[in-house]
C-alpha cells in the first residue's frame, strides 16, 4: 500500500505541470487565430473599398473623391490606383480602381510576418458620367 501512495503522490503535480507547459503555445494559436481573422477582415473590407472607389469613379472624375471613399472603411493608409486617367475617360467605358493596403498587426508577435503581407483589391465600373 505505501508503494501506490508514493506513486500517486509523485505524480499529483503532472497535470498542472503538463499545463503550464501548453498553455504559451495555446495563447499565441489563439493569437494566431485571431490575427489570421483580423486580416481576412481586412481583406473583405479592401475589396468594398475598391467596389465604393469604383463607383465613385464611375461618376466623379476627382481622384480626391475616390481616395476619399475608398478610406471611409477605416483603412489608411491606401495606394490607389485610378484608370483612365480623368482626361481619358469616355461615357461607357470601364474605370478601374486599384487598392494596395498593408494591414497593421493587433499581436506584436506577429509585426514581422505582417510586414510582408500585401493586400490588393480591384473595382470596376462603367463611365456614367464623361
């Protein structure tokens, strides 16, 4: 009988050990989760930037304005990209807005693998307005 208690004492501390030990790589998956949904997020609300860019563009040739509805999302800083420039557009033909965004880490751990993510976005529509 002594010998069963040794054993069960010797290993009462094993499941908080096991624990301590799991619970750092279980933080930073949930963080990695978390950052991974930020960023498709992200990426969902570039591409209603550049459908909003597009239509702006479609009937305003300002590319301020343009700029201007792309960013209302929260996004910022945005490159945008308008085609055809404003003196080459034709009433029926397509206007193409480019978006290129880089989205900001939430988790400090992860600034050096957001660093190198790009996201992009297209809009077109038709001219309405010449």
């Amino acid at each position: 009988m002594p010998f069963r208690r040794a054993a069960a004492g010797a290993q009462a501390g094993q499941a908080t050990l096991e624990l301590a030990l799991a619970l750092p790589v279980l933080a930073l998956l949930l963080a990695a989760l978390v950052e991974v949904g930020l960023v498709v997020a992200d990426q969902a609300r570039l591409w209603h930037a550049a459908r909003e860019g597009a239509r702006i563009a479609a009937v305003d040739p300002d590319t301020a304005d343009v700029r201007a509805a792309a960013e209302r999302p929260g996004l910022s800083p945005l490159d945008v990209d308008v085609a055809p420039e404003a003196h080459l557009r034709r009433q029926g033909d397509p206007v193409t807005v480019e978006l290129r965004y880089v989205p900001r880490s939430r988790v400090r751990l992860f600034d050096a693998v957001l660093d190198r993510v790009e996201l992009h976005a297209t809009g077109v529509m038709r001219i309405e307005q010449p």
